[in-house]
C-alpha cells in the first residue's frame, strides 16, 4: 500500500509540474509565465486558451486511462483499450456525416450546427457502442462482445472512408479529428470532462469487486454471488461515456488507454478499486506530456498530439514485448 500511496502522489506531483509548464508553452516555445502574466493580453492567452488546453489534455488523458483500465478489467485481455467497442469509429462517422451535411442543405446545415462537432462525435461513439451490445445480444459473453466491437469498428470505419471519398471537402477537417488535437478545448469542455470523469471514476471504484471477482475468472466471480449481468452493464456504460466525452472534446488519440493501466502494473501491483484511480493519473500524466512535446518540439508548428502518443505509446508496447518474450 506504502508504494501505492507513493506512486499516486508522484503521479499527481509530476502533473502540477507540467501543468504549469503548460502554462507557458506557445508558438514559440517555453516563455515564463510569470512574465506573460504581468502583460494583460499575454495573461488573457495564458487563462482563456492554455489554461483550459492544458487541464483539458489532463482530464482527456484521466478519462481515457478510466476507460482502458475498465476495459482490460471487464474482458480481462491486457490488450484491451477504451475503443474497442466501436466508440472511435462511430465518432469518426458521425463527424464525418456532420461535415458532409454541411453541405447538403440549409435544412441540414442549421440541423448541423445545432448538434455540433463535439455533440456529433459523443452521440456517434455512444451509438457505436450500443450498436456492439445488439449485436452481441448483450454483455453475458465477453468474447462475442469483443468480437462484435471489432466488426462494428471496422464496418463503421469503412463508412468513414466513403464519406470522405463522396465529399472530399471534409477530408482535411477529418485529418484533425483522427489525429487528436488539445488545440480547441475551452473551459467548458474542460469542464463537461472533469465531471464526467469524477462521476466515471466514483462509478468504476463501486464497481471494482466485479473486476477482482472477473480477473480470478468467472465461474469464480459467480460464486462469490456477484450479479454479474447488471454489473457488465454499469461496466460498459462507464467506459462509453468516458471514451465518448474524451473523444468528442479531443478526438482519436491513440494507446493512452492500452498503455496507462501497464505502466501502472509494471509499478505496483494492486485491487481494482486502486488501479482504477491509478490508471486514471497515469492516463492525464501521458497525454499531458505528449501535448507539451507536440506543441514544444518543432514550435511555431505543432504536431497532432494522436501522431505522439502513438509513437510513444507503441514503442513502449514494443519494448513491453520484447522484455517478456526475453
């Protein structure tokens, strides 16, 4: 528990740190904020536009994290992360649809913005997923809803493609959906994420003896007389609206999820009541990192803060391969 305790609280050090470095990270690199502050229009771009972007790459990072741990805990596949029941591929699609309609109509077009990127991207993903669950005929069987999440992924997928190949006007504004970008998160957004993401969090630790139960394997879950049907429910509606809300204010960003519940085991091992908050610190830690490194390393231009978490995050899964198989 001791390393536990420790871990959290370096976990949460470390993210101050950065956060107030994000503070300071612009067009032109790493400025001091105590500086930019006794500016008035350099304090207004440090509270109205980093402020939120940082915090909000923290609680995206948070959620995902969640979401992930919850998701290698209810199929309890290490490989296992917060899209593999369909939610980025519907929030592609139904971005993708939006962006098309646009063009359509001006029916369509006041529909469109009325709904919005962001509403159209959570209200895809949570479709997806309750698209996965019909066609799986439920979360009695873990495999066949495994299975049904890929189908669906794919299926969705490829309708994403062909809208884009219809309309090719919303190919470059679906480039910055699917790479993943901090660039446009406000206060709201952050604030819509961190409610979630506590209302998530509290859901998932009440709910973390059905992981332990699970991870003994289900017979043994069974026996201990959990109900395991209405507690796979609250299980997959955590991680839709997790995955939805960090997708739908950040778009697709990539192994935050698969990698954050890892990193966590590699420390300590623990319940799941204390992984879950664990994976949820290590998830922000990462994406935080990575949105000060995308804006940082090549400054003036910034890189898709998705293309680096999936650098990162598949290089350490690789090394993490590579270290067992040796």
């Amino acid at each position: 528990m001791q390393r536990t305790t420790w871990l959290a609280i370096g976990l949460i050090g470390s993210a101050a740190v950065l956060l107030l470095l994000g503070l300071g990270v612009g067009s032109w690199g790493l400025e001091p904020v105590w500086v930019m502050l006794a500016d008035p229009v350099a304090a207004q771009i440090v509270w109205d536009i980093r402020a939120p972007r940082t915090l909000g790459a923290w609680a995206a990072g948070a959620l995902l994290g969640l979401a992930g741990a919850v998701a290698q805990g209810l199929f309890r596949n290490p490989l296992a992360d917060p899209f593999l029941l369909g939610s980025a591929s519907g929030a592609s699609l139904a971005v993708a649809l939006v962006l098309a309609g646009l063009g359509v109509s001006p029916f369509a077009a006041t529909w469109v913005l009325g709904l919005g990127l962001t509403g159209a991207a959570f209200v895809g993903a949570v479709a997806a997923v309750l698209l996965t669950l019909t066609l799986a005929r439920g979360v009695q069987h873990t495999l066949r809803l495994l299975l049904a999440g890929v189908v669906v992924g794919m299926v969705l997928g490829a309708l994403t493609s062909v809208v884009t190949l219809m309309v090719p006007d919303v190919l470059q504004a679906m480039q910055a959906f699917m790479l993943g970008s901090t660039a446009f998160v406000g206060w709201s957004a952050w604030w819509i994420m961190a409610v979630v993401g506590a209302l998530c969090l509290l859901a998932a630790v009440a709910l973390s003896k059905v992981l332990d139960g699970l991870s003994l394997g289900e017979p043994t879950a069974q026996s201990l007389g959990l109900p395991l049907l209405p507690l796979r429910v609250a299980l997959v509606a955590v991680i839709a609206l997790a995955t939805g809300t960090a997708v739908a204010q950040t778009g697709l960003i990539a192994f935050v999820g698969l990698a954050a519940p890892h990193l966590v085991r590699a420390v300590v091992k623990t319940t799941y009541a204390r992984l879950l908050g664990l994976s949820s610190l290590m998830g922000g830690l990462l994406l935080l990192s990575a949105d000060l490194l995308a804006r940082g390393l090549m400054a003036p231009q910034e890189i898709p803060v998705g293309v680096l978490t999936a650098i990162l995050g598949g290089g350490y899964l690789l090394w993490l391969m590579h270290r067992r198989s040796a």
